[in-house]
C-alpha cells in the first residue's frame, strides 16, 4: 500500500492505466490485469496517478491484490496449454468490448492505441462518460 502510493505520487499527472502498465514503475501487472483492477476499483483509466484519494488507493491496491491473486489461484496446476482459456474466462471487461458489464449491465467499451487496446466500464469507472478513442479522434481531425 505505501509503495503504491509512493508509485502513484511520483508518476504525478501520468494516466493510471500507463503508470500500472510501465514494468519500470510497477513490474508483472500487464495489460488485461490493469484493465480488471481498473474496473474493479471504479477507476478512470485516465485519471491522473497522483490524483486519487486515500480511499481511492486502498481501494486500487486491494483490487490489484485481489486480481493478481486471483489470477494466481485459478492458474495453479493448469496445463501451459490450458492458461490463456482460463485467463480469458475470469475477465470481467479486458477484451469484452460490447459485452455487459458483469457488475451493472453496461456496455463495456473500448479505447483504441497503435499497439493494443483497453476496455472499462463508463457507469462503473468513468461517471457514465465514453472516453474518446485516440486512434479515430485522430483520424477524424
Ligand atoms: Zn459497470
């Protein structure tokens, strides 16, 4: 907890889901993983890292503790062949764009980068706000 803080207070108006994927601020918490802990914590992707509150932080460090472990639990004595099913049967909105959101039946949507992808939940993570997919707001300039 205090060394996510630490993490968080440093990356200053860093973007959360950038700071909680940079393996040289905060190594094995990957691309699907923040996307659940995101979701999980009710937090914006976007929201600038050190902008969260006490509870706020408990409450992503608690997710992220609670998603790894997860992750952890429902690997354990799975064949290497038989990981990335089980990986992707436990996501609750990393690579579910279109689907309902499992928490409030939203639409889980998607916002697009040159190199991949992050999913959340607008009622759940951003105020009910659809943030602006990067790829098409440039095209569209
Ligand atoms: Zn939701």
């Amino acid at each position: 907890m205090a060394a996510l803080e630490k993490i968080l207070a440093a990356a200053g108006r860093a973007q959360l889901k950038g700071v909680l994927t940079d393996q040289a601020r905060l190594a094995g918490v990957g691309n699907a993983y923040s996307d659940e802990a995101l979701w999980t914590a009710g937090l914006s992707p976007f929201k600038p890292a050190a902008g969260l509150s006490a509870a706020q932080t408990a409450s992503l460090h608690a997710a992220l503790v609670g998603v790894l472990t997860a992750a952890r639990d429902s690997a354990a004595g799975l064949a290497a062949g038989e990981l990335k099913a089980e990986k992707k049967a436990n996501l609750a909105v990393h690579g579910r764009a279109g689907s309902p959101c499992p928490r409030c039946g939203d639409t889980v949507r998607e916002v697009s980068f040159a190199d991949r992808a992050l999913q959340y939940c607008p009622t759940c993570q951003t105020g009910g706000r659809t943030l602006a997919d990067r790829r098409l707001s440039r095209l569209l300039k």
